[in-house]
C-alpha cells in the first residue's frame, strides 16, 4: 500500500511539472509572437493649468497613456500639439505623464507646439524617419509660423522625396500634423494643409507608400485615395467632430504591405 501511495505521488510531481514546463511555454509564445504594429496619439493639448477647452487634458492623456501601457506595439507616435501654448514647463507635464510609454516615443510638431521648446523637450524623439521589420514610417512638418493651417514648403517636399528614395523598406507610411484632404465633417477645411497638390503630386510618384497620417482635426477618420489609405487621428483631449470621448489610433502592419487601424476609445 505504501509503495502504491508513492508511485501515485511521482506521478502527480511529474504531471504537475510537465503542466508547469508547458504553461510557461505557451505564455512565452504569446509574447514573442506580436504583429508588428504602432500607436498614433495627437493633440494631447497640455497646458500648465489643466483645463484647457473645458476638459481636463492632464487626465485624459493619463487615462491614454494607462490604455497604451497595456498594449504591445513596437513604436509610439505623437502627431503634434503636444501642448496647448508651447511653454517649457507644458513639455515637463507631458513627459512626466507620458513616462510609462517613453520608450519608442517619436514626435511631429503641431501649429500649437514651440518647435524650440519641443526639440529641448524631446531631443532624442523627433522623429524623421524610423522602420518597424518591412515598414517605414517618414514624417513632415506642415507647420507654418503663427498660422493654424498647413503648407509644405518646397525643401520639405523635396526632403520628403529624398527620404523616400534612400528608403529600403518595401512599404512607406507618411505622417504630418495637417489633414491634406477634406475632412468631410463640420472641421474647417481651411485649417488644414494649404497646398494637397503639391504634396499628392509628389506621393503619386511612388508606389510603395501604403498610407498617410495626421492628427490636427480631433477627429477619427479613414479614407481611401488611389489605394493608399488615409487615417486621421482622434485627440487624447477632446474631439471637434465625433463621440463625447477621447482616443487613438492603433495600426497594424502585415508582411504583405497591408495597414489595418484600429481607433481606441476611451
């Protein structure tokens, strides 16, 4: 009976640790196996006082930032206004709220953003270019000096050219502060960027570029145009054009040069 009870026992140890050996195994796959994928966040619109437009931006964007923590993705980009006035101490809030989602932060100047103040800010974040496995993702500054639209001057257009021709990635997505098409909703067109042709006449001549970004309207949007999609993205403040709520944009990235978005709302 004794030696019953303990071959019945080594049984149950090897039972629980090959349970065990296996729990962990396909825990670790979960993890290692992420999509490639990356995280858009726009007109967070901090201020040194928090209330800015009648909401609290400083815990909105924390309300973001804690949703985003929870998320794998491999880079996160700001599309401008991080703040509402520029000021340096603006900046330190947004870094101090942003902190648990630092890491792979890359920025893009707004019509509200002190570029000084933003580059002093973000040194190491402005992002230019950067490449997720088959993908990369290229930026532009749309933003004109005490203007609320968006123009891109000669030398950024021909800049954005360069980039794109030095690129060796098989797919490209472009990301600026401005919508370059209408927004088809109560957003003043106007307020957007002053010169779409310019800017499509150069995209056209490529055929690698999957899609453009853009925040500046709070507003979530997707729209399609010669096969390349355009997603605009909601503000972590306050939506000019949609739900009650605040957002992002979530995008995936398939090896076969697909770009899929999903808005989160909070």
């Amino acid at each position: 009976m004794i030696k019953w009870m303990r071959r019945m026992l080594k049984t149950c140890q090897i039972l629980i640790k090959a349970t065990s050996k296996a729990s962990v195994k396909n825990k670790f796959t979960n993890i290692v196996s992420m999509t490639n994928s990356f995280i858009q966040i726009s007109d967070s619109h901090i201020d040194d006082e928090k209330n800015v437009w009648g909401t609290d931006s400083q815990k909105n964007l924390s309300s973001v930032v804690k949703s985003i923590a929870s998320r794998n993705y491999n880079a996160l980009i700001i599309s401008g206004d991080l703040t509402h006035n520029g000021t340096s101490s603006s900046y330190s809030i947004f870094k101090e709220i942003a902190k648990p989602i630092s890491a792979n932060l890359s920025v893009v100047p707004g019509n509200h953003d002190n570029k000084l103040n933003l580059s002093s800010a973000f040194s190491q974040n402005y992002l230019t270019k950067l490449t997720i496995a088959d993908w990369e993702i290229i930026s532009m500054d749309s933003v004109q000096d005490n203007k609320t639209s968006g123009f891109l001057r000669k030398d950024e257009l021909k800049l954005l050219t360069e980039n794109i021709l030095s690129s060796t990635k098989k797919f490209i997505v472009l990301c600026l502060h401005h919508p370059p098409i209408s927004m088809e909703s109560n957003w003043d067109d106007q307020k957007s960027l002053e010169n779409p042709d310019d800017f499509f006449n150069t995209l056209d001549k490529f055929s690698n570029i999957k899609a453009v970004i853009w925040g500046h309207a709070h507003q979530s949007s997707e729209f399609i145009r010669n096969d390349v999609k355009l997603f605009s993205c909601p503000s972590t403040s306050l939506q000019f054009n949609g739900p009650e709520m605040i957002g992002y944009n979530h995008y995936n990235l398939s090896d076969e040069g697909e770009i899929n978005c999903e808005t989160v709302w909070l």
